[in-house]
C-alpha cells in the first residue's frame, strides 16, 4: 500500500516537509499534473503527510474515497478540485507563503459527490510504477527524475 494525494491538493506543499523519507514531489508541468505526488515505492506509510495538508486530500490508497467500493467524497462546499481537463482558476498561498496559481480548477458545491479514485492510478502513473493490480502505467509521467532533482 502506500498513501494517495488526490484530486482536492492544491499544491500546498507542507505534506513536502512532513514527509521523513522525501517522496513527495510536485507535478511537473502543473498543467498535465496538477497536484504533489507520492512515490508508491518508496512511501513507508507513514501517515505524517496526512494531517498537515489544510486541503484533506491526503489518503492511504484503500481509503481513497470511491476506491473499490469506498464511499465517493461529499463535498462540504467551496473547496475546489484540481484536474487537467477543468480550466478553473484558483489562487492561494502554499506553506511558505509563495503564490499559487492554479488554471485547473472547479469549486465544488455542498453535497456534491465526487470520486476521487482516478488519483489512485494516476498517482502511479507519475512515477511510472506498475499500480496495485499489476497493470502497466498508462502514461509516463516525470517522478522519479523529480525525485532526484
Ligand atoms: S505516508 Fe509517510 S512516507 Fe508516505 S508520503 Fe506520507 S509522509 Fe511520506
């Protein structure tokens, strides 16, 4: 297992600095990944990453909401979701107080159900690692060169 940030980050990045064995990365370009990601291999399960995101979009892969069977995610209300196809835009503050602009965005409304099991996969995708039913990653995404940087 290891843990999933999902669809609900906005590049907050305390999750970064929390993490003890450094395998969270921001995506590059924002654009096509928008959100930090987690290196599958690499993450100890820790769970420290989990409560210092402000966004909650931070879960162990089989809590994801709507992941096999989980409940989808109902949305309180004003809290945005953050996906390539969506062209929203979002300004905020990271930890550090550095701006973030985000053009990937949609507000989402109370009650709202959302799934937000498609991170699970996509989270994989990144780092190029096989996801959790052994299939190939679909795209290739630039994890692990991140990582190393
Ligand atoms: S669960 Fe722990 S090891 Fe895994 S990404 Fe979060 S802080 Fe890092």
């Amino acid at each position: 297992m290891t843990y999933t940030i999902t669809s609900l980050c906005l590049r907050y990045k305390a999750c970064v600095d929390a993490c003890p064995v450094d395998v969270i990365v921001p995506g590059e370009p924002k654009e096509e990944w928008p959100w930090f990601y987690i290196d599958p291999i690499g993450c100890i399960d820790c769970g420290a990453c989990v409560p210092v995101c402000i966004y909650d979009a931070i879960f162990a892969e089989d809590e994801v909401p709507g992941y096999r069977g989980n409940p989808l995610y109902r949305a309180m209300g004003g809290e945005f979701i953050s996906l390539p196809e969506l062209d929203g835009h979002w300004e905020g503050e990271d930890v550090n107080g550095k701006l973030v602009v985000l053009d990937t965005t949609r507000q989402l409304e109370a009650g709202e159900e959302v799934d937000l099991a498609p991170a699970v996969n996509l989270n994989f995708d990144y780092f190029e690692a096989p996801r959790p039913d052994g299939t190939e990653p679909e795209k290739v995404g630039p994890g692990y060169e991140a990582v190393a940087m």
